[in-house]
C-alpha cells in the first residue's frame, strides 16, 4: 500500500488557476485508477478526475474543458491542473489509488471508497 500526500491547494479569485500534485511513496503496478475527489462543507465527496494506468482518464462534468489530470510516472506524481475555477470548487482535494476504473471511481461514490490508498487532502478556496 503506498502513502499519497497532496499539495498544491490554496485560496484563490474565481477565474484564478491551481495546479494540485499528488506523490506517492512508491511506484504503483499492475492495473489500477489513481484520481482525485473533492469534498465541499456539508456535501458528499465527489469524484473529479481520474486515470487509469493504461492513461485512459475520465472528469466528472462539473470540471470538464477546465481541469487536466496527468501523471509523471518517473516521480510518481499525479496532477490536477485546475484552470478558470470558480466558488463551487471549492473543497478539500484528495487523491486516491487502488483497483478501479476511472469513469467508475468518479461517477460512483462507493467504488471511490473502496479504493485502497487515501491523502489526507489538501484545501481549495475560490473566492467571487
């Protein structure tokens, strides 16, 4: 099981850009998703975007044309380029690793929380 860490998170103006990472301890093998999810006060987390190990990626519709996932296999580094945000989102960011398919762990909460590796999150805030 590898530990992830986020960063990259802040307080920014809407139509302002982040870029998130998300390093992992170790190199992940085999078949698997990584991706991230976000959570907002009082809501359910919800699936961003993910990416499966073959570089198939999948975005909820909210963050479509304006968020980028990818990832830098030679550091372990997952990204989420996050471009024009606006206040709904905001939230706290966490990526995730495991067994899965990436439209599935971003369409559907309880796949999203069956996989194996969680960060601890890092905090997005877009202000009006």
């Amino acid at each position: 099981q590898v530990q992830l860490a986020e960063s990259g998170g802040g307080s920014v103006q809407a139509g302002e850009s982040l870029r998130l990472e998300c390093a992992s301890s170790g190199s992940i093998t085999g078949r698997h998703v990584m991706g991230w999810f976000r959570q907002a006060p009082g809501k359910e987390r919800e699936g961003v975007a993910a990416r499966d190990n073959d570089g198939t990626v999948y975005y909820a519709d909210s963050v479509k044309g304006r968020f980028t996932i990818s990832k830098d296999n030679a550091k372990n580094i997952l990204y989420l380029e996050m471009n024009n945000l606006n206040p709904s989102d905001t939230g706290l960011y966490s990526c995730a690793a495991g067994i899965g398919r990436s439209e599935v762990v971003v369409e559907y909460p309880v796949a999203a929380a069956a996989l194996r590796s969680w960060g601890r999150g890092t905090q997005v805030t877009v202000s009006s």
